[in-house]
C-alpha cells in the first residue's frame, strides 16, 4: 500500500507532538461557544435586533480558530493511504490544505467531495488526527473492462463507471465492449463469460445490441449471435461443441445461438462457394450401372 505525503505539504514523514492536554482539548472544543455566548452577554439581544449577531459570532468563531493554531493544532502533515492511479498532483489540488493552516479551518465534509470527484478515486474519508495530522485514505476503482462508443475508448471500473482521462493503452489486455450501454451492462455479462474460460481465449469484443443482448467477435473473424435471455446456456452450448467438433477452426463467419434447440452456422463466401461446386458436382456424376 502507498502512502502519499501530498503537496505542497513536504513529502516528510508525519512529525507527531505530545497530544494537548485533556483539559485543553475540551477547552478549544467547547471555548469558542463559551466565547460567543460571553461577549454577546447583555448585549445580546442590541446585537440581534441590529442585525449584527451572525456577523459578531462568525468573527468570535475565527478568532478562535486562530488563537487554537497558535496552541498547536495547525496542519503538519498529510497522510494519503490506498493512492495507486491517482495523480499527485490532482489529489494535492483535491486536499487544498496548506501547511501551517488551523486545523479547526479545515472542511473535512468539502474535502471528501472533492476527493470523491477524483476520476480514479470510488471513495474517500478525511479524518482529523489531533494535534497536526490530516489522515485521508481512498479506495480507487478497479479496472474491468475497455469501453467504445462512437469512436471513442474509455477504461470502465467494476460498476460501469468510465474512468475519464486513464491511459487506455496500459489496459490493452482487458475485455473490450462495445455499443451504447455496454459500459454498465459489462459486470454482469463478463461475470457469465467468465464461466467459460474455453471461449474466453477467443473473443476479441463484446458488442451490445439494441441495448438488451450480445453479439461476440471472435479473434478468428466469427460472429457469435447471443439470444437475450440466458447467455450463459448458450454459451455453454458452444463450449461443448466447440469442444467435440472444433467447429471455431472452421471457415465461417457466423454463428447463431438465439434459438435454444438449434445452432445455425454460416459459412464464408469462399466455403459457400466451394460447398456449392462440390454438391453440383456430386450432382453430374452418372449413377451406378446395376
């Protein structure tokens, strides 16, 4: 597991202080209250009626935040757990944190929506680890398959979820699907694929069709036809004759599965050809003299 130091803050280790005292905890918890509620005193309700309490008790609250920096509870360090594809410098620009900024000031809430909004990243949680550590551990997508839709090719994670921006070339060897909603019906399609590892060695793509079943291409130019319920029998079907008759070394272009008690084959032009010159000449030949 990586863990990232994330800029600007150095890339030191995290220095740790002896924790603040209980008392002085509890009194940076609760002081800022105590403040407000003491300045306003009698004076509360002037400052209500002129309108002036919002302002009075967010300038108490920042003064606050500020003296707490002063004792100690600033930001050092930040420590990032479970970064792999994520790109420093846009989980830096994420953060947003400074070194040397209030604690207190940071909005833990803005910071994981940020994190969250990340390509790679599923999802993030912030916490504050008294006095001087922000600690942030994400959970990055997995990649599962290679998405094309109008020319274009994206890297899906294991819900559907393209991953803008990822290289596609470094995951070249994953499945790649095709078609419009073929992206969030992928998980469940390549988990029954998966079922059938004979053919899985074949299949070049996956192509959705009419976003409710599959064609496959083959890497020997074969297109498989797939009804739109229970692939996986059909699957299987194939894997078992694929099996007994190597049917997938043969010259054609075309398989059908659709129907569950046929397997329909189509062959190419030049097997077609050849099939009918071999049947007009068995045709021509005289029969046998009795």
């Amino acid at each position: 597991m990586r863990q990232l130091n994330a800029a600007p803050l150095p890339t030191a280790r995290p220095r740790w202080r002896r924790p603040a005292p209980r008392w002085l905890r509890a009194t940076l918890r609760y002081g800022a209250a105590a403040v407000l509620v003491a300045a306003l005193g009698g004076g509360g309700v002037r400052l209500w009626q002129s309108g002036a309490a919002a302002k009075a008790a967010s300038t108490v609250l920042a003064s606050a935040v500020r003296a707490s920096a002063a004792l100690g509870l600033s930001v050092v360090d930040v420590l990032v757990e479970g970064r792999n594809e994520t790109q420093p410098a846009a989980l830096a620009a994420a953060l947003g944190v400074r070194r040397g900024e209030p604690i207190l000031a940071v909005d833990i809430a803005a910071m994981k929506a940020r994190l969250e909004r990340l390509p790679w990243v599923r999802t993030a949680s912030v916490e504050r680890r008294w006095p001087q550590l922000i600690y942030v551990r994400i959970a990055e997508r997995a990649p599962l398959a290679l998405w094309q839709q109008d020319g274009k090719i994206r890297l899906i994670d294991s819900d559907g979820t393209a991953i803008e921006g990822a290289d596609t070339a470094r995951f070249s060897t994953l499945p790649l699907v095709v078609g419009e909603g073929a992206n969030t019906a992928a998980p469940a399609f390549l988990a029954v694929l998966a079922k059938v590892p004979a053919l899985t060695k074949h299949v070049q793509a996956a192509i959705r069709v009419g976003k409710r079943r599959w064609n496959l291409r083959l890497v020997e130019g074969i297109d498989v036809r797939l009804p739109e319920a229970d692939p996986e029998e059909a699957l299987a079907r194939l894997a078992d004759v694929e099996a007994k008759e190597r049917i997938l070394a043969r010259d054609i272009v075309m398989i059908d599965l659709r129907l569950p008690d046929r397997l329909i084959v189509r062959l190419s032009p030049e097997a077609a050809q050849q099939q009918q010159q071999q049947q007009q000449q068995r045709e021509r030949k005289p029969g046998k003299s009795t």
